[in-house]
C-alpha cells in the first residue's frame, strides 16, 4: 500500500515549465522509526555505514533494541552475490556490530 501511495504521489506532481517538480518525502517509515530520537546516528547514516562494510542492495532495514554495544541498533539485510547477509550498527555510536550471512531461519 505504502509504494501505491508513494507512486501516486509522484504522478501527482504539478508540471511547471515542462519539468516535473520532483520532492522526496521527509522521511520513509521502517519498523522501529519510534526509537529513532534515542539515536545519535540517523537512518541515512546507518545505511551509509552498513554499505560501507558490505556493499550490495539494502532488502530491509529497522531500528531495534538489542543487545550489544548500546543496546540499540539498526540492522539491515544486504542482498550481495545471490545471498543476503546482516549487518548490525549501533545507533549511539555508529559502529559495525555485526556482519554475516543470514541463517536459515532470519529474524
């Protein structure tokens, strides 16, 4: 539903001068947005972060209570060379808490 809002947003776009004013929302939700104003590091960095330490294409991504480092983390799923691996990075500090192949049994 939310990709059916967002691309009728974009459609609905007013034309001015033959070229669409284009504007990205403030914000995409993703499971745990709640938690966000107890992070230090925003999504977008986060994301950078966990690119940096495994290249490929982001499938999931959220914010969660966990343990290790602070205690909260984001935690993405990176498809890379036909498999998906995990990668944790604290919200407080940034760091890379976690960088492996997802089980048979993901979260």
């Amino acid at each position: 539903m939310k990709t059916i809002l967002n691309l009728a947003t974009i459609a609905s776009l007013a034309i001015v001068g033959g070229s669409a004013l284009a504007a990205a929302p403030a914000t995409h939700a993703y499971v745990g947005q709640k938690l966000a104003a107890k992070a230090k590091v925003t999504m977008a960095q986060a994301t950078a972060i966990a690119l940096k330490a495994h290249p490929g294409r982001v499938t999931d991504k959220e914010l969660e209570n966990e343990g290790g480092g602070s205690g909260l983390r984001y935690s993405f799923d990176i498809a890379s060379g036909g498999k998906t691996f995990e990668v944790g990075v604290d919200a407080k500090s940034g760091a890379v808490l976690e960088n492996k192949k997802e089980g048979k049994n993901p979260d």
